[in-house]
C-alpha cells in the first residue's frame, strides 16, 4: 500500500498524473478540518486512524504533507516515510522561511492573499506554464483559509525532536525546499516544488522501487 499526502493547500488533483503510474494501491489522506490550536502530533494522530496499526508499505507526504508523514510515523512505524518536496526535519528550514518565523511577517499577511496573485505563487513554487499552472490556479481558489493559517503556523514552529528517519526526493530547481548541504536520498534534475505533478514519471520510478524494496525486506524479516 501507497499512501499519499498532499501538500499545503492542495488535494488529490496533485497526484492526477503519479498515481495511474504507481504499481501498488494508493490511498489519498485527505486533509482535516484542524480543531482550535490542535497540535501537530495531535492532528497527525487524527489522520493516522485512516491506516491500521500494523499497516507496511510506503507514507508518501508532498511539502508539508512530508511533515505531517513523519508525525504519522511516529506512531505508525511500519510504514516507510517518503518526503517529495520535503524537508526530513526542522533544522533542514531553508533561510526565506526561517526569516518569515523570525519576523512573524506570515502572521500579518491573510494566506488567501496568493489567490489574488498567482503568476507569484507560480514563480516561487516552479510551476510551469499550462496544464500544469491550471491545476496551480485551482488548487489556490479552493484553498481554506482556516486550514491554511494552521497549518504555516505548525510547518515554522515543528518540533522535530526524535523524528523517524525519512527516504528524501527533492527537485534540484525546487525554491520553497532547495537542496542544502544535507545529503538527498534522490535528485530530480530540474524539478521544482510542483514536480510530483510535473515531474511524474520520475518521482513514480523511485517510489516504485522503493515500494518493491520494502515488500522484500517484510518478506526477509
């Protein structure tokens, strides 16, 4: 089993053109309503009860999917944490937004904003023209406030402490998560913040394997 988490923001949409790739069964974790100041591991908790406890297979989080996937992981451990787009814990926050936090600017700036500016949000995220910035169109219109604000908020403020180790797939052209001097499991040459959907072919390649690679070692064990 796949399981698959969208990004910040987003839905199953992004996933439209990895999912008829994947070799195994997928199963989308759809974004919750956050109750008022949840924590993240309590949030996380909540979206965990859609998998059983002793489920295998791979947890697939995209941007701050990837950061609710390692919260998941914690009390799902069978699964194999895989980060698209991702950061593998708080320390790996790239400079733009560790000055955000500091300034608290996010704070002081309504999410919905974006929706009225979106060749921005198309820059600083990758997205190409097309199809593609379509989809990008989308996702913004129907972004929810209230979940939006939560969750920038837990993404600047994670705690990462004793996180579980993760399986990292970022894009060398990514702005919102760039390549750091931390060590990437796989690089995506030319791969931006949107390459789970632009860069499909790609990303599913290395699921598939690694999905191949954990049903042997739950076979060997």
């Amino acid at each position: 089993m796949i399981y698959l988490i969208p990004g910040l923001g987003a839905d199953e949409r992004v996933f439209q053109n990895l999912r008829p790739l994947l070799q195994d069964e997928t199963q989308i974790l759809f974004w919750l309503t956050p109750e008022p100041d949840e924590s993240l591991p309590a949030y996380a908790a909540r979206m965990a009860a859609a998998i059983p406890l002793k489920q295998t297979g791979l947890l697939v989080g995209v941007s701050f999917g990837g950061v609710v996937g390692l919260e998941i992981n914690r009390i799902r451990p069978r699964l194999r944490t895989v980060l698209v787009s991702s950061v593998p814990d708080a320390s790996c926050m790239p400079p733009l937004l560790r000055l955000i936090r500091a300034t608290g600017v996010y704070r002081l700036v309504p999410p919905q904003l974006l929706k009225l500016f979106p060749r921005a949000g198309q820059v600083y995220f990758g997205v190409r023209n097309g199809e593609e910035y379509r989809m990008f169109k989308r996702i913004l219109r129907d972004m929810e406030p209230v979940y939006t604000r939560w969750a920038i908020h837990r993404l600047l403020h994670w705690d990462s402490t004793n996180v579980g180790r993760s399986i990292q797939i970022l894009g060398t052209a990514d702005r919102v998560f760039p390549p750091g001097p931390t060590p990437v499991d796989y690089l995506i040459r030319g791969g931006g913040h949107f390459m789970v959907f632009s860069h499909a072919p790609e990303v599913s390649k290395i699921l598939n394997k690694l999905a191949a690679e954990a049903k042997s070692e739950e076979v060997i064990g």
